[in-house]
C-alpha cells in the first residue's frame, strides 16, 4: 500500500488541528467562568438603587440596626449633685440603611434560603442550604 502526498496529512495539519482544539476549549472554559461570575443567588439593593434602574421592589425588605441610647440627667440643687441614667441601646431600624434581599436561583444548583426579620424589619438571619446539581444535569443531557 502507498501513500502519496495528498492523501497524508503532515505534522502541520495536526498542530493547526491541537491550536483549533486548544481555541475552543479556551472558549468553551471562558464562557463557563463568565456563566459562573453571577453566581450569587442572593442580593441586597436599596430602594433608590431600584428606582434609578426602573425596578419594582421585590424579596425581603429589611433594615440594618440602629442603637438609640436614653440618657437622663438629674440635678439635685439642694446637695448640688448630679445623677446620670443611661438606658438601652434600644435597636431601631436604621431608614437610611434600608434594602431589598433578592434571590436569583441558578439553574445548577439547588437552594434553601430562609429568610428572618422581625416585624420591624431587622434581619435577624440568613440561613442557606446548597446542593450543586450539575453532576446530575450533565448526565441527562
């Protein structure tokens, strides 16, 4: 049997061929780490932030905590003597730090998020539960 030189690739044929695979698996790695960047399933956002974007509020509304300290002064004239009574902290939600928790799920994962605030709106805790379900998704398809 005899090859002629038309029928047989050289060695420049097959390195074009690994550059061309090497491209593509470049690509194809670069699409998931950018599929990837926005992974977070939770977000928090201001009201204004929403409505310079034209957005409905939606998700948790909370606030962060403020400390409001009660001081009292009392002034005994007759034994010119002063008491001072510090009460608290008493926390209050804080107007100026007020947000939005959205979730976003993620199609390769599986997430419990829950959510507590109080009825003042304190973020109380955030609990979540991740399962990746990518090994399962590759397998069906």
């Amino acid at each position: 049997m005899q090859f002629d030189r038309g029928s047989f690739p050289d060695q420049c044929e097959y390195r074009h061929l690994g550059v061309k695979i090497m491209v593509r698996l470049f690509i194809a790695t670069a699409c998931l780490a950018i599929g990837c960047a926005g992974c977070a399933v939770l977000s928090s956002e201001t009201l204004e932030q929403l409505n310079k974007d034209d957005r409905a509020p939606r998700g948790t509304y909370y606030a962060l905590p403020k400390g409001i300290v009660t001081a009292t002064l009392q002034v005994n004239q007759q034994d010119v003597a002063f008491t001072l009574t510090v009460d608290g902290p008493a926390y209050v939600p804080d107007l100026a730090h007020a947000y939005y928790l959205g979730y976003k799920a993620h199609p390769s994962y599986k997430d419990d998020i829950r959510i507590t605030t109080t009825k003042e709106g304190l973020l109380t805790r955030v609990a979540s539960s991740t399962t990746d379900q990518t090994p399962s998704r590759l397998a069906s398809a």
